[in-house]
C-alpha cells in the first residue's frame, strides 16, 4: 500500500492538515503570518498539496509554492518552525515512523522554494 493510503487517503491528510494548522496559528513566531488569510481555503489547498506530494491521484489546484509564499519573505528560521510543529502533528499520528520520516524529507525538500521564494528567478509556472 502506498504512502497516501497508509495516511488514511485524502480523509487522512485532511486531519494532518487541521491538526498542523492550529499548531501554526496558535505559535508565538509564525503564528501572525496567517492573520489575514482564509483559513479553510488555505486547508482545501494545503490537503490538495500534500495529497499529490505524498502519492494521493487529485491534482493540485492552488498557487505554486513560489506564489503563495513570496510576499512573506520567509526565513530559514519560519521555516524550521514549522517543520517543528509538522513533526509534533505526525508523532501524534498513527502514521509509522517510517512514513513519518518520509513526509519530513519530502517536505524539506520545499525548503529553499518556500524561503527563497521572493528571489528574482521566482517566477515559475511549475507546482514547486
Ligand atoms: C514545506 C513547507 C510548506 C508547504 C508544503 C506549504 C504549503 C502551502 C500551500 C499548499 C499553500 C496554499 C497555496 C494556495 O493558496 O494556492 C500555502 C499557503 C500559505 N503558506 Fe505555506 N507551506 C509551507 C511552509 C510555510 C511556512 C514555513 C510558512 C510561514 C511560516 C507558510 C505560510 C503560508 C501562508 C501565510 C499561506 C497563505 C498565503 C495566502 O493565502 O495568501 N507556509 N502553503
């Protein structure tokens, strides 16, 4: 069985998504990047993500991960929080410890897109 169905398919990922989003609202350091944004919109395009990025068929929707997060300026540091705070919602999954660790490389992969994102080069028609 592949990764995304191990997850519990979209229904799965869905909850990961939920649980991952109050941790990121509620921290003290990132927490204020979503002030202004619609959250359950955000949580559509954050399942849709994951889902195709973990092995699930549903295209992916939304913005490139260079659009959505270039008028934030993200540092390394936001950064580390958040996979901080994914790393604490898959412990307290029932994902195993091998797929725990495989959806943390295959997030931080993302990295230098996310915080490099507002680079001149950023312009980008991919998903990534
Ligand atoms: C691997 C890491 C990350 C992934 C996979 C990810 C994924 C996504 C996705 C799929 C969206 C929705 C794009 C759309 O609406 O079309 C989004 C939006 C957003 N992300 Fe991330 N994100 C990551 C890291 C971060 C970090 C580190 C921060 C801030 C600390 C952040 C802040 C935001 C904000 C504020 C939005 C909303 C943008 C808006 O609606 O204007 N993300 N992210």
């Amino acid at each position: 069985m592949a990764l995304f169905q191990r997850l519990g398919g979209r229904d799965g990922v869905e909850a990961l998504v939920e649980d991952l989003a109050v941790r990121v609202r509620e921290d003290p350091d990132i927490g204020h990047y979503f002030d202004e944004v619609d959250e359950v919109e955000l949580n559509r395009h954050r399942t849709m993500f994951f889902s195709a990025l973990l092995g699930g068929t549903e295209e992916y929707g939304g913005r490139t991960i260079r659009a959505a997060h270039s008028p934030f300026r993200l540092t390394e540091s936001d950064f580390d929080v958040f996979i901080r705070l994914i790393t604490l919602t898959l412990a307290g999954s029932s994902a195993s410890p091998r797929d725990q660790r495989s959806i943390l490389r295959a997030l931080e992969r993302l990295r230098s897109t996310v915080v490099h994102a507002s680079a001149p080069e950023a312009i980008s028609r991919r998903v990534v």
